[in-house]
C-alpha cells in the first residue's frame, strides 16, 4: 500500500478529472447513487455468497458473474447493445487466447514434472542436504517461487502438497502456516517474470509489452518477498486467527 501511494504520487495523478466526478457524485446524494449503482454491487455480493455458501467454486462464481453483468448491462442498464455483444466476444477471445495457449504449456509442463518425480527428488534432496529449519524453509520457499512460475496453481498444490507437508511438519511447521506459505508463493510466481501468468493477463489488456511490465512490477514482487519472508518465519501472522 505504501508502495503504491509513493508510484501514485511519483507519477502523477490527474486530480482535476477526479475532483470532477466526485463533486459530480456529491450533488446526486449518496441514495440516488446508490439506487444507480445498486445491481452492479450486488455483483461482488453474488460472487462472495456464491463460494462462501458452497454453492460454487471461485471458477464457477466468476463465470455466474460475468453473466449476470451481462444481463444488467443489456437489460437494465443497456450500456451495451445487443449488437454489440459479438464485438465484445471477439475483443474477449483475442485477449484470452494467447493466456490459454501459456496455460496448456504450463500443464504440460507441469505434467512433464510429474512423471520425472522431479518433486520427490527435490524433497529427498532438501532432506539429505539440510538439518536447520531456517535453511530448509528458505529451500521450500525458492522451490515453490519456481514451481509458481512455471506450473498452474491447481496442480502445483495437489502434486506438491502429499509431498512437502510431511517433510515441514516433521521439522515442527504447522500444516496451516505452511498452508499459508505455500499459497503466497504460488501466488508470487504468478506475477514473477518471465513466465507468470498474471504479466501476460496484465499485457494483453493494457496491450503494454511484458517485458514493460515485468519491469514495473519488480518493485512489488520485491516486496512481496519481504512479505513472504515475514510469513514464514513469524507463524503468529498465519495463525492468530485460529489460536
């Protein structure tokens, strides 16, 4: 957060715009703003309640959402014509595309990765080679931020997990702190250059090269690092909750 106000106010920001939209939304009141916008924020409702119900997956949720703001964008809102509809699937497809295309080389990978047993062999490898906890989290975190880059959060938890929790609990890691550890850096290597995933979602929508991007955004993975590193190695920031 600290970081972004400084990019904010380093770069720029065009108040005057912003200072005419909020004045603009004062002289409405907050109930004829909120009776406007009231189905888009049933948005974020729909999603949340969607998961946290049971009733479907995060996927699932993010599909039911985009079509729902489909239906309030042409019926209630009408923002968007009906005619338009092709234009906004072909403008989706040529977005998506090229992120579908890294994402089946990702689990093909992932899957190249699996029947070498490269996990395994990695594990037994830390084992061997390190006895200090400190050092063998330090190992863990690296491997995941590489397994992060390269492979697709799903598969990379359900091949990793079975392996790796049985080696940080034998060294006194609890499972939801290391739940928590492994989840941060897998999140991490989506945003790691070069292969993650996040940089090209990022690229084909502000249609801004990766590697702009990649550079931009080592200041924040730089700080997730640093993150990362508090969360593994002051469990209470996991575990405060549960205790």
């Amino acid at each position: 957060m600290v970081y972004a106000f400084y990019c904010c106010k380093k770069n720029g920001e065009d108040r005057e715009r912003i200072n005419s939209v909020v004045n603009e939304l004062k002289k409405k009141g907050f109930w004829k703003v909120f009776k406007e916008s009231f189905f888009a924020v049933l948005t974020p409702v729909i999603i949340l309640g969607c998961i946290y119900s049971g009733a479907a997956s995060p996927t699932e949720a993010a599909v039911i959402s985009v079509f729902y703001a489909l239906i309030v964008s042409v019926l209630i809102y009408r923002t968007l014509k009906p005619s338009e509809i092709v234009s906004v699937f072909l403008d989706s497809l040529k977005t998506y595309a090229p992120i579908l295309f890294i994402l089946a080389a990702s689990m093909a990978f992932s899957r190249v990765l699996t029947l070498m047993q490269v996990s395994q062999a990695v594990s037994a490898w830390i084992l061997s080679t390190f006895s200090n906890k400190f050092l063998i989290l330090i190992v863990i975190n690296i491997f995941l931020l590489l397994v992060g880059m390269v492979m697709d959060t799903t598969p990379a938890i359900l091949i990793l997990t079975p392996i790796l929790l049985p080696l940080v609990t034998n060294i006194g890691v609890d499972p939801v702190h290391f739940g928590v550890i492994m989840v941060v850096n897998l999140a991490i290597g989506f945003v790691t250059p070069p292969i993650g995933v996040n940089l090209f979602v990022a690229s084909s929508l502000s249609k801004i090269p990766v590697m702009t991007i990649s550079k931009k955004a080592m200041p924040m993975i730089g700080f997730f690092l640093i993150a990362l590193l508090i969360i593994t190695y002051v469990p209470a920031v996991s575990l405060i909750l549960i205790r």
